[in-house]
C-alpha cells in the first residue's frame, strides 16, 4: 500500500489538488477502492484509496467525488488504452496503474 511521491504528484496534478475532483473506481474482488484523475493527455492516473489516506491522514468518502465507477466501467471506458497497456487479459489493471 504505498504510493510513491512521483505517482501523489501526478494524481493531484491531474485532479487540480484536491481528490474530490476524481472519480471513485470500486474495486471488483475487494473493498478497496482506486481514484481516478485523467492526466493532461487523457491518459488515468490511479491511485489506491487506502494509500492516499494514509499519507494525507484524511479519511476519502466516496460520496465526495466527482462520480463514482465500477471497475467494469472503467475498463469499459479505457478499454483501447487498457488492451495496449496490459494485453494479457489476466492483470489486475487498476492494481498495475496504481502501482
């Protein structure tokens, strides 16, 4: 669950500062959840809700984003990006962004 400082500057670089500017993914096999922020390019940049708590010390609701996605939605949306990215269709994409 770590974020590194690169990927905290290019998440609040993309969502203008402030995480309530994303878009909340929900995650397919597990309570965590990922925030979404489209980068300059249009290219997502994610990170881990849990991450991001940790290091802020602010607790991330939801209900306070911009929108809110499942994790088949965001794949939908991104899904030309995603097939170029991870062609193996194993990887847990939003995991890999994260990273």
């Amino acid at each position: 669950m770590d974020i590194s400082i690169q990927k905290t500057y290019n998440f609040l670089a993309a969502c203008r500062g402030n995480w309530r500017n994303s878009i909340y993914i929900s995650g397919k096999d597990s309570p965590r959840g990922f925030l979404l922020a489209p980068d300059r390019d249009g290219r997502p940049v994610i990170v881990e809700t849990g991450a991001l708590q940790q290091l802020s010390g602010e607790q991330i609701d939801p209900a306070e984003c911009r929108g809110q996605l499942t994790e088949s939605g965001f794949r939908d949306l991104f899904d030309r990006y995603l097939l170029w990215r991870f062609p193996n269709a194993e990887t847990d994409v939003l995991t890999e962004l994260s990273r």
